[in-house]
C-alpha cells in the first residue's frame, strides 16, 4: 500500500467495523471465553489494539517488538476503556502516519516476531495492520455468535 490516504480510508473502514462491534457488545459479554484456549471477547479486543501500538511504536522507533506488547487487563473488562485505547491508538495513528513522505513508505522496519520473517517496509506494515485486524474481526464474530448476542455483521 503505496499511498497514505488510502491506508487512511482504508484503515478508518476497517477499524470502524471493530468500533461497532464494541459498542455492540454487552459489557458481560466481554469475559465470556469460546474455549479454555481461547482468550476472552475482551482479551481478543485488547490485543487487537495493542499490536496497532506496537506498529505505532515501532514507525517511531525503526524496530516493531511484539513481545513488548501492553498487558493491561483492566482495558479487557470495559467497554469505556476498549473504545478510549483505540481511539487514542487511533489518533496516534493518524499523526504518525501524516508525517510520512512517500518515500518513507518504503522505509525497512525491523521487527521482532516469533518467527524469521524478513523485515517489511512501512507500506508492507499497512497492509498487516489491515489484515491482522480483519482476521480477528472474523473470531469476534464467532465469539458472538457463541456467547448469543447479535452484533453488527462484519461480512
């Protein structure tokens, strides 16, 4: 993804969705656990927004450290505090990138995973982002459907 606004667009669709979805979500619903291996509603949401802000860190920093990965449980139980994180991620987000040149976009990022990938450029970590959380917007709504309350349809 070569350009910024349509990352933008696209990131302000996608994430959206996810918005939606917490608003929609009763505030019970956010401890309920598909399985025992799973993490919670709540827990999914948070780590959705806490990879945002370890890429967010990492366009600062020139280095992306999943491992460093925020914890706080306490996000995990409210609706009010899912929804303030990701906005604040969110406008993080939006001033970070509006600083970049297109020439920045290719900038290599070096990140650390659990796994040997190759290191992506910023435009390649758009593309991620976008991916990581339409992935999740997937098991949220499997969530959902399994703990019985209707939501916005993410398809």
């Amino acid at each position: 993804m070569n350009n910024i606004n349509d990352f933008l667009n696209e990131w302000n669709w996608i994430r959206g969705l996810t918005i939606k979805f917490i608003e929609s979500i009763p505030e019970d619903k956010l401890t309920f656990y598909p399985s025992k291996n799973f993490g919670s509603l709540g827990t999914q949401l948070r780590h959705i927004v806490t990879v945002q802000e370890c890429y967010l860190n990492g366009f600062e920093k020139g280095r992306i450290d999943f491992s460093k990965k925020r914890k706080d449980k306490t996000i995990e139980s409210s609706k009010k505090k899912l929804l303030e994180y990701a906005k604040l991620q969110d406008e993080r987000l939006k001033k970070i990138v509006s600083q970049f040149s297109k020439k920045d976009l290719q900038k290599i990022i070096k990140w650390k995973v659990w796994e040997p990938l190759p290191n992506p450029s910023i435009s390649q970590c758009f593309v991620y982002m976008i991916e990581h959380e339409s992935y999740h917007q997937g098991i949220l709504q499997l969530c959902a459907d399994l703990a019985g309350f209707k939501t916005i349809r993410f398809f």
